[in-house]
C-alpha cells in the first residue's frame, strides 16, 4: 500500500502499519528506534520498518527482496551497502539505503 510523502509529494512510503508515517508498537514497553539502513551499523539485525521513495524506487527494493518486515543485517557499508537477508546478500547503492527505515532487532538475524 502507498502512503501518504516523507519528505516531498513525489515520494511515498510503504510501512509495517501499512498506512501514514511510522507507528509506535503500544504492545511493547519498548520504543522503536527507526534509522535509514545507510546508519545502520555492521552485524546488527534490523527490520524493515518503511520503503521510501518513488514507484521506480520501490519496485526495485522490492524486486531485490528487500520488503517491509523482512529482516537483514549489513555486512559491509559504503557504496553499495552489502546485507544479509536470509541466506542472500543483496548490494544497495547509497541512495537506495537512505530511502529504507530500519528498527534494530533485539534478537540475531537468521
């Protein structure tokens, strides 16, 4: 489902909720902390919190197997950012790692 701009009307963004911008998990004590892949750290798990970006945009990160819920782990930042998804690794452009939230996972990726 399409949503509502991040930060321009040329941008949508597909999330967990499914709709609107990024929603607090009330069954949780817990925050999460929602950061673009690109400042993510290396070997720590997260979980695909929002895609961002226009429809060309996304249909690439979606193609690539990369969707809203999935987890991965980076294994190498820079230009492209190496992940882990499952047993694949995926290379991201920078640009690309910019437009996908992450919540970091408190349990290691498998």
């Amino acid at each position: 489902m399409f949503t509502g701009p991040r930060a321009s009307t040329a941008r949508s963004s597909v999330t967990e909720a499914g709709v609107g911008e990024h929603s607090l998990n009330m069954s949780s004590p817990q925050i999460e902390r929602i950061i673009p892949l690109s400042d993510l750290s290396k070997n720590i798990p997260a979980k695909i919190h929002a895609l961002n970006g226009d429809k060309d945009q996304m249909d690439l990160l979606s193609a690539m197997g990369l969707s809203v819920g999935s987890t991965i782990e980076v294994k190498r930042k820079g230009d492209p950012t190496i992940v882990v998804r499952g047993a694949t690794r995926i290379g991201v452009m920078r640009a690309l790692a910019k437009l996908i939230d992450v919540s970091v996972c408190d349990e290691p990726s498998r």
